[in-house]
C-alpha cells in the first residue's frame, strides 16, 4: 500500500470513494453524501493543507481517503481531520489505520499541536485520541459528547484549550 498526497486528478475517484463510504440506499447521483461535498468545499477553501489531503492506493487504484484542515481552538492552531473513507470492499485491512497513522507523522512533522475529529471512540482511541473536553477543547456542538475527539501532538501548548472551530466549510453544511 502507498500512501501519497490527493492530487487534483484524484477528485472524481475520491468522490466515488467518499460516495460508496457514507452512502446509503437512498444515495443518488443528484444527492450524493454530505461527505462529499464537505471534501469538494474543503479542498476548495484556504483551510486546505495540501500534505494533509492523503489517498491510500492499493495495487494503483485509490482505496482510501483523508484530509485535514486548519482550523482553531480559541486562538491557536489547530487541524481538523475528516472526512476519512475507505471503499466498503477494503475496510478492515488496515487502510485507514494507515491514513491516520500518516496523518499523525506529518502533523507533527510540520510542527502541530491537536488533531480533532469527531469520530468513534472505540476506533480513534488506538490513535491515542480522547474526548476534547478531557483535554480542555470545548465541542461546537454539545451532543456529541465522547465522539467529539482531539490528540495532543508534540507542539500543543497550553494555547490549545477552549473552543474549537472547524474550517469554515464545516459551518455551511
């Protein structure tokens, strides 16, 4: 498995990708996931961190799918992660344990200081990830409790407390 930076050519896989990911049986071309147009609002937005758009390839095709964004607890810094997707027939193999693993490395290889996500504790726990509050990172929206997740990387300081704010396409859903 490769895993490699999103590249302008990789939008329609992506969509694809993020379309079989979150989709349902009610999922039609004309209304496609939210997913996926978050990710088209995200890449489009200057909270894009083009390192921090990441495919998993697997033989050549594009199996799995994440970015981050910038995005801010109160006045610092900080990423948000997601949307992340693996295609249905590859989940379980480790994909996006790869991802969020690559992700991690080259967070803290450029100097950040929390991840967020919101995201199922039972999974993103391996990561090292915990509810934001435990940290001091207040959620936008009260109701997601424990699914409402940060990592404290190696360049957090004590700045990285307070509300957390996605990128703005984030607010637009």
């Amino acid at each position: 498995m490769l895993i490699r930076p999103f590249r302008p050519a990789d939008r329609a896989v992506v969509e694809h990708l993020l379309t079989a990911a979150f989709g349902t049986p009610a999922t039609t071309a004309d209304s496609p996931p939210i997913e996926v147009g978050l990710n088209t609002a995200l890449l489009g937005s200057d909270a894009l961190l083009p390192h921090l758009a990441l495919v998993a390839e697997l033989d050549g095709v594009v199996v799995g799918y994440c970015i981050s964004t910038r995005a801010a607890i109160g006045e610092a810094e900080a990423l948000g992660l997601g949307p992340i997707g693996v295609l249905p027939g590859h989940q379980g193999h480790g994909i996006g344990t790869a991802l969020i693993a690559e992700t991690v490395r080259v967070a803290e290889e450029h100097g950040e200081g929390v991840v967020v996500l919101l995201g199922d504790p039972a999974y993103y726990g391996r990561f090292g990830f915990v509810a934001g509050s435990e940290l001091g990172i207040a959620s936008p929206d009260a109701t997601w409790g424990e699914y409402f997740q940060a990592l404290r990387l190696a360049a957090a300081t004590d700045a990285h407390r307070g509300g957390f704010r996605y990128a703005r396409p984030f607010d637009e859903l």
